[in-house]
C-alpha cells in the first residue's frame, strides 16, 4: 500500500513539471495499455471487462495526462467495487 501511494505522489509530481505535449490521441490503444498497467491491482481478476471505443472524432491532448486520468478513473472502479460473485464493467469512449 504505501508503494502505491509513493507511486501516486510522484506521478503528481510529475504532472506538476512535466512540458505538456498536445498531440493525437487513440483511446483503443491507450485503454488496453491502462488496463495492462492496472493488472496487478486487488479486485480486478474479479472484474469483466468490456471496451467499446468509438472514436468518430480526432482527439488531441497530452497522452501522459489523458493515460494518467484513464488510469485514476480504472484503479477507481476497482477499489470501489462491490463485492459480489461476477462484476461486468463496461469502458465506454
């Protein structure tokens, strides 16, 4: 737990003096590669998880920032969950 939180505190810091860099961003493979990330978290084998991304539209921003929130807002579905005996998720972008 407190590495997490160590991890936590310097991705923040991170943000905070990091040079921002806008450019396209493709939600398909940034989603796979949060959930990769998130693999090792308690509760999420408990999970089933469904990804449908629609991207009709180009989406530019700083991909660390878009993957740091994706990353926030799945670790946060996973902590939160309610136990039970089979979860279905669903990311819808």
């Amino acid at each position: 737990h407190l590495n997490y939180i160590l991890s936590r505190l310097s991705t923040i810091y991170e943000i905070n003096h990091w040079q921002m860099s806008v450019s396209p961003i493709e939600f398909g493979e940034l989603v796979k590669q949060v959930f990769e990330k998130i693999k090792s978290v308690e509760g999420y084998h408990r999970m089933k998880l469904s990804v449908d991304v629609r991207q009709n539209l180009n989406f530019r921003s700083d991909e660390k920032l878009v993957s740091f929130i994706l990353q926030n807002l799945a670790e946060n579905a996973v902590f939160f969950q309610q136990k039970s005996n089979e979860i279905t998720h669903q990311v819808q972008v």
